[in-house]
C-alpha cells in the first residue's frame, strides 16, 4: 500500500564541520560525531520514491569532511531517490567534483558575499579565494550534476549582494537561491532576525529561487501531510532528519539532536512517520521557532506550479 504522502530526508553524514559559520548555532552540538558506512547503506535499504521525493545530504555538518567520503557516495550511484547536497565549498576538489557529478542531481554551495571582509565574517575559519576557485572548477567540470548557490540571507550580506550575484553570474552559476527565513532555530538565533517579508522582496527583486519551494512536492502531498499529523506544522511535516548515529528526530530543528524518534537499524520511514504523526509540538523546540508558520496558502500554491513547470521540462 503507498503512503499517503512523500517526504524529504536531511542526511546528516557527519555533524562535524570545518567552519564556525555566524549563522550556525553549533555550540548546541554537544557530541558531533561522523556516520558509519553500514548506517548510510542501511538508510539508503529504507529510501523509496514512493515515499522520499528527495535526499539531501545536509545536517549540522560538511559532508565533504567526512573520511570515507569516496565510499559514501559510491553508494549512492543507482539509487532510484534523487539525491542533492548541501557544502560550504571549501573541501570541493577536483576529485570531488569528478566523484560527485552524475550521483547527485544538485550541489548546493553556500556563499554569503563577494567581499572578503562579510564573508570572512559569516564564513568563519573557509577560505573564500579557495571556495571560489572551486566553485569556478565545479561550474567548468560538472556534466551531470548542477550547481546552485545558497545566498545567506543574513542583514550583512545584503548591501553586498548586487554583486555578489554579479560575479556568479559572470561565471555562468545561474541558479541562485535563497530562503526567506533566516532559520531562529529553537530560539537559537533572535539576535539576527530578519522580517520574512523583507527577505520575500529581496527575493522577487533579484529572481532568485526561494528555498521553501524546494520542499513542496505537491499541494496534495502537502495537503495530506497537514491532515494526517497532529501538529500542524508543513516545514516538520516535510522533512524527516536523520542523524549521524542513524537516529530519526522529531524536527531537524532539533540541533542538539536529543529528541529522536526511531533509528534506521530498526525503524522503517513509514513507522518513523506514523509515530511522528500522532505527536504534538514539543515546547522546548517549538515555542522559539519562526518556522511553523513559514507557508502561506500562495506559497503552496506557487509551490505547486513550479512543481508541474518542472515536470513539464523534464519531459
């Protein structure tokens, strides 16, 4: 029997990192710790398109960082799930590059400014030359894989963002995304707040793609994940994270990762699912989040357009 909703999986490989990024709450990860390979084959033994429309290999983390890097993306190849990534760009190599093209569809760089003082400045310990470089190496080498950009969408990037996209157009990146919210994840980040709506028109004015799109995949699905679970909140309804140790969380909120739900070892998603479904919002996540309220009825709406535009090009 097919569920009665897909959803996207987070796959944290490791939620150890290279960089101390401002935007980052990570001082929340007490025990960071790196995924076992026989974990990442077990999850992928749990992922089916009939229930995931989409992977991406994200989490607290670099996934670049991770040792057996090589082995874990062999894994993937042949994977019937679609499989996307999110990097700081740092670690992007040519070998990386090479090993990376064809076993996912996107990789998604995040870049918060062309000056070196901002990015020095949200991009703690990277080297913005070095990530520039190669993400001038990536643009050049990929055939299979695309390249987009994650703009931050912190206060200081902004003034620099003309020509920030600029310069990324110029090298022939043209999928520039952005998210309309800057994540106060569990009350973590107050202090860098930024009205939504703002950040909506920044979006419009320099077309660039809102990242919440990218988690709709279809105003029904939506529709029924919002009916068939207790809490009524799309972004957790949407997403299901799966942690280093195999854990399923409740919220990918969840950064201190003390809230999991079931464990790929023993656990299907389906299951996984089910026991989230009849859950309630948990006020320690919750009550300080500025995400349970990020979908409007439009933006579903514009979600499901862009969702049958992209199936009309792809055919």
């Amino acid at each position: 029997m097919n569920p009665a909703y897909r959803i996207a999986v987070n796959a944290e490989w490791t939620s150890m990192c290279n960089a101390a990024c401002s935007m980052c709450p990570r001082d929340a990860i007490a025990h960071p710790q790196r995924m076992q390979i026989d974990t990442w084959r077990r999850l992928l033994d749990r992922l089916s398109p009939e229930e995931v429309f989409r992977v991406v290999i994200a989490g607290y983390g670099e996934a670049t960082t991770h040792p057996r890097f090589d082995e874990f993306v062999e894994a993937m190849h042949g994977h019937p799930v679609r499989f996307d990534m999110v990097s700081n760009g740092h670690l992007l190599d040519a070998d990386k590059i090479a090993r990376l093209d064809g076993a996912i569809d996107l990789l998604v760089v995040s870049f918060s400014s062309i000056d070196p003082d901002v990015y020095g400045r949200v991009h703690v310990k990277l080297d913005q030359r070095r990530v520039m470089a190669n993400l001038q190496a990536a643009q050049r080498l990929f055939t299979k894989t695309r390249l987009a950009i994650s703009l931050t969408p912190m206060p200081e990037c902004l003034p620099t963002l003309p020509a920030t996209i600029d310069w990324l157009k110029a090298q022939g990146i043209g999928t520039l995304t952005m998210s309309p919210t800057l994540y106060n994840r569990a009350g973590n980040q107050q202090e860098h707040a930024l009205a939504t709506e703002e950040l909506r028109r920044i979006i419009r004015r320099y077309r660039l793609r809102s990242q919440e799109l990218d988690f709709v995949p279809s105003v029904r699905e939506v529709a029924r994940q919002w009916l068939g679970n207790r809490f009524k909140c799309t972004p957790r309804n949407v997403d299901l994270f799966v942690a280093a140790n195999g854990d399923y969380l409740y919220c990918y909120n969840d950064i201190g990762h003390h809230h999991p739900i079931g464990n790929v070892a023993t656990d299907s998603i389906a299951d996984t699912l089910r026991r989230r479904e009849a859950m309630a919002a948990m006020p320690s996540l919750c009550d300080g989040c500025d995400m349970r309220k990020r979908y409007s009825p439009g933006e579903l709406l514009r979600g499901a357009v862009g969702h049958m535009r992209s199936r009309l090009r792809a055919t």
